[in-house]
C-alpha cells in the first residue's frame, strides 16, 4: 500500500523542477508581459573560443512589476500565449535606467 503512495508523489515532484533562466528585461510595452534577452555562452567546437549568442522569451508579468533594464529570473510553465511559455520567478537585480524614467516623466505613475 505505502508504494503505490509513493509512486503516485513521485511524478508530482518531477513535474515541479522547471527550466530557470536569468536574463535582462529588453521590453515591457505589452500588458502583463516583458520580453527577456538572456545571453548563453558557449565554446566553439572547433576553434574553443567563446562565442556569445542572445535569445528572447517573452514572460508572464502577472503584476507589471518588472522594467526595463532589471535583471529577472523566469521559469519554464505551461503556454499561456502563441508565444508565452516563461513567468516571472523574480527580479534579481533592479536597474536604475528605471528610476530615471519614472523620474522624467512627472505627471505619470
């Protein structure tokens, strides 16, 4: 009895480790989403130099609380979009490109 228990945890808890990527916010113009630019470095198989390569994931922002400029952590979960598979873990690191334009414009909250 306590191994079919135990079977049926296990899938539960290999379902729950997601796919995280860190990366920095390039865009947050659309409602509840930000587009993520994380850049993957990897050695060339030949010539063993560095190469530097940059993918965008567009990210659920459920509160907007993301800008531009932050650094985030996003997570791999189910498609909420044609293009939205990634939701905002959280910002690592704030930018203060961000402070800098919610300062300029005034009127604006």
């Amino acid at each position: 009895m306590m191994a079919i228990q135990e079977k049926a945890q296990a899938p539960a808890a290999v379902g729950a480790r997601r796919n995280e990527k860190v990366g920095q916010v390039v865009s947050t113009k659309m409602q509840k989403t930000i587009v993520v630019a994380v850049e993957m470095r990897k050695a060339h198989a030949k010539y063993k130099r560095i190469v530097r390569s940059t993918k965008k994931f567009y990210a659920h922002d459920e509160q907007s609380s993301a800008r531009l400029g932050d650094v985030v952590r996003i997570r791999e979960t189910r498609p909420l979009s044609k293009l939205k598979r990634w939701s905002l873990e959280e910002i690592v690191r704030r930018s203060s490109l961000g402070q800098i334009e919610d300062a300029a414009i005034p009127g604006v909250e």
